[in-house]
C-alpha cells in the first residue's frame, strides 16, 4: 500500500518557509514582494483561483495586487497594462490567469511579461534557460512535484521516469527537472503506442495528460512513485489521471486528487514571486 504524499501538508511547511523569508526580504528592503494577477471575463473557476491566490499572498505577507477588466477588453489594453506593470518597481511578478477570452492571443500576452516577472516560468526565456540547465523561475507545477520527491527522499538518479503529456506548462519542463536530476525520461502522449507497457517499466510515472483515470492500476510497476497532475471534473466528483485506488495497491508513494499536487503549485508560485523579488532588488543594487 502506498504512502500518500500529502500537498496540503508539505505546501503548509513550504510557505512557512516562505512567509519567514519574505519577513525577512521586507525588513531588509523596506517592502514585502508584490504579485500582480490579471483576470479578463468572470469564468468561475479562474474567479475562484485568483481568489485563492489572493489569500496565498495574504497568509505570506506578499503584496496582491489584483486587475479584474470586463470579458470584452480589448488584447491592446490587456496588453498596455502588462507593460505598465512590467516598469512598476513595486511589482515583481506577473500572473495572467488562464484562459483568456477567445478573441486575445494568449501567446502574445504571455510574451509581453517581462521574463523577471514570470512567475509562472511560461515565457521562452525563462524555459530557454531551464533547456540548457541554468533555470531561473521555474514553472510552478514541476518544480512543486519536485519539491515532493525531495521531501520524501525519493532517489531520482538513475530511474526510468514516463511522463504522460507533453505540454509546455508540465510535461517538458518536467523531463528537463527529471533529467537535471539523472533520471531516464521518456515522455508519452496521445499517440503514443503500448502505453501501458512503457508505464509498467517505469520507476517514476507523472500523468498529467488531462482523462480521468486514463492510466489504470494494474498498469503501475510495483513499488513505482505516481505523481497525479490531472484535475478533472466528473460526475463522481475531481477525479486524477490515476485509477488511484488500484494505482495505490501497487506504488510505493502516490499523489491523490485533490490535495495532492495542486496545493503544491500554488506554493511554488509564491515561491518564485520571492525568487523575483530577489533578483529584482539584486538588479537595483547592480545599477547603483
């Protein structure tokens, strides 16, 4: 029977850890870190996380600063205050929250951040870095994973990790965390053949490819580590990527849906809102 690693937990112990170093940052710079959130449109659920991430900000002692503009809000003026909050020294990072209406180019609001302010390390610039293994901001929800490997002493090096999906906000950098880390990585997709033998040879699984309970229990090599970004709505309530309850009779450590990854990633966010402010305040210091 698995050990279940509990996001709740460890994302309670991380911000801790970042509310004492953000005390810290302000006694020594005179301002706590800022982090700006643009909603566009009132869809439910982005109200909701951007609420949640407004009580983050709170319980850390990092400033929100907070954009909610009408569904039909033209890219142009979404795009003006990106650049105005780019050269407003108080903010530090960045977070546009996703989707946006259909009729503003995600990609080229995303491109408009300045990378120092990504937050959520989507921008090239910051994903060019972690390619060639010098990251500085980190996308949220790989970095939280690894953040659980390391809590819970998971070995790393020298294992065959699969990940299953390929996107550029967790299936890639993901691969590139896990091979910094000396993992074997294969990453795995919708057209991807035999996928549960490949999930079968793997000491490491990540699913984050979006169906519910697509990768079945049976399918878990014993005593694997399964890590399950999926978040998926069903009639039966959120349900993970993972058949967890077969999955658990199988892995040594698992990931449950929800509490399990997704507090981490909120975590990880503030995390990198510091890391910004840091590195803004060192920039300051440089120039004078």
């Amino acid at each position: 029977m698995a050990i279940i690693l509990n996001g709740n937990e460890l994302s309670a112990r991380k911000r801790e850890q970042i509310a004492q170093e953000t005390r810290v940052f302000a006694a020594q710079h005179g301002r706590a870190p800022g982090l700006a959130v643009i909603l566009v449109g009132d869809d439910p659920a982005s109200s909701i996380y951007v609420r949640t991430k407004k009580n983050d900000c709170t319980q850390v002692g990092i400033r929100s600063f907070d954009h909610h503009l009408p569904e039909h809000t033209e890219a142009e003026e979404v795009l003006s205050l990106i650049k105005t909050l780019n050269a407003d020294g108080e903010v530090d990072g960045i977070l546009v929250q996703l989707p946006l209406p259909a009729h503003i180019d995600t990609q080229e609001v995303l491109l408009t951040i300045d990378p120092a302010k990504d937050v959520d390390g989507f921008h090239p610039y910051n994903m060019g870095r972690l390619l060639v293994g010098e990251p500085t901001i980190l996308p949220c929800t790989p970095s939280g994973v690894m953040y659980m490997l390391r809590e819970h002493s998971v070995e790393i090096k020298g294992k065959d990790a699969v990940i299953v999906g390929r996107s550029n906000i967790v299936g890639k950098p993901m691969a590139l965390l896990l091979m910094m880390e000396h993992a074997t990585v294969t990453i795995c997709h919708s057209r991807t053949r035999n996928l549960d033998q490949k999930i079968a040879a793997a000491d490491i699984v990540v699913a984050a490819i979006g169906k519910a309970e697509m990768i079945k229990g049976e399918w878990i090599k014993e005593g694997a580590v399964v890590i399950d970004v999926g978040m998926n709505r069903t009639e039966a309530g959120l349900k993970g990527d993972v058949s967890f309850e077969a999955a658990r009779e199988h892995a040594s450590y698992i990931t449950p849906v929800p509490g399990g990854v997704g507090p981490m990633t909120r975590a990880m966010l503030l995390e990198n809102t510091l890391v910004a402010a840091r590195g803004h305040q060192k920039n300051r210091a440089a120039k004078t």
